[in-house]
C-alpha cells in the first residue's frame, strides 16, 4: 500500500537544511524538549521541512513535540 503513495518531490538541500535547522530549532529547542539535538529530532524536522518545501497538503505525524509546536 505504501508504495502506492506519491512521492515527494527532490528538494533543494540548501533550502531544506536551513529550513529543517529552523523547524529544529523552534519545535525542540526553544520548547526545551529533552530529545532536542538527536538524531531522530533532526530526523523529524527535516520530514517537515521537506513536506512543506514540497507544498504537501497534509503531515501525518503523531509525535508529540511536533503536534505541539503546531
């Protein structure tokens, strides 16, 4: 089922590490999160930042720093 899916567009990785960096920073640093520098938080804001570089409509997610910085 899942490779049924579309896929999201190549995005520019200049873009995508400063906008990931930015979504990092705000979701799990500022909101003091005690995962904030791991490899799966920066894992998680570059999905979002992908997702969003890529105009995507929707984000399903339910990691709980992510959906409280919503």
């Amino acid at each position: 089922m899942a490779l049924q899916l579309p896929r999201l567009p190549k995005a520019d990785t200049a873009e995508l590490d400063a906008l990931s960096s930015r979504i990092h920073e705000v979701v799990f640093v500022n909101a003091g999160h005690k995962d904030a520098g791991s490899d799966r938080a920066k894992s998680d804001a570059k999905h979002v930042a992908h997702a969003a570089l890529s105009k995507a409509s929707a984000f399903v997610t339910r990691d709980g720093p992510i959906l409280n910085a919503r």
